[in-house]
C-alpha cells in the first residue's frame, strides 16, 4: 500500500511555484484554503485551463492524477 496523497508532502511543494500568480485569489500554500477549493482548483487542474496556456511550466499527468487523488482521499493535510 502506499501512502495516500498529503498537502504537506505532496500537494503544497506543487502548487507554491504558482503562488504568486494565484495570490489574487487565494493562497495556494494554505491547506485550509486549498481544502475550500478543492473541487474548483480540481476542475481547474483536470480541464487543462490551470495553469494556463502558454506558461512555461506546466504540470505532467502524473501530477494531475496525485491532486485528483489527493481529492478523492478528502484532502488529507
Ligand atoms: C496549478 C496552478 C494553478 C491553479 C491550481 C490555479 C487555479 C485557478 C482557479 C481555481 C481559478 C478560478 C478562480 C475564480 O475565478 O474563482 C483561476 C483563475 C485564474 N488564474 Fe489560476 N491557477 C494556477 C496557475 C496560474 C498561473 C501560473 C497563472 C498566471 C500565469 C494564473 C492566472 C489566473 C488568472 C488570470 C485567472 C482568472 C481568469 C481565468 O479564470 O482564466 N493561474 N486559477
């Protein structure tokens, strides 16, 4: 068994190099936040429209799939 998805581990290292572009709005770094907007930044995520096109740094699928993951677990910190 692996260890399921964590904010802290997994989900927060990814979503901070796209901090600042998001501050805006929210703070992607908070778990409390993220959490919130769980289904929404998904959505986001899984469409293809964040981060949006063109923009350097784009997430693989393997990142995709752990934040779909990470939602389906229910967000553990
Ligand atoms: C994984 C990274 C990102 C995630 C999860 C994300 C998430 C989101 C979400 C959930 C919204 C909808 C907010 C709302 O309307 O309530 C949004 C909108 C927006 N984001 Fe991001 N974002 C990311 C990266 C970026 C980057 C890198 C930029 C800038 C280069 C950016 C610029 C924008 C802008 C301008 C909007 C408003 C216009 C629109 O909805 O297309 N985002 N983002």
């Amino acid at each position: 068994m692996s260890t399921p998805v964590s904010f802290e581990n997994d989900i927060k290292p990814i979503l901070q190099q796209y901090m600042g572009q998001m501050m805006w709005r929210f703070d992607m770094t908070l778990y409390e936040t993220v959490k919130a907007n769980a289904a929404d930044i998904n959505y986001q995520i899984q469409s293809g429209s964040m981060p949006p096109q063109p923009w350097d740094n784009q997430l693989s699928a393997e990142q995709k799939q752990m934040f779909a993951d990470w939602v389906y677990g229910k967000c553990q910190p």
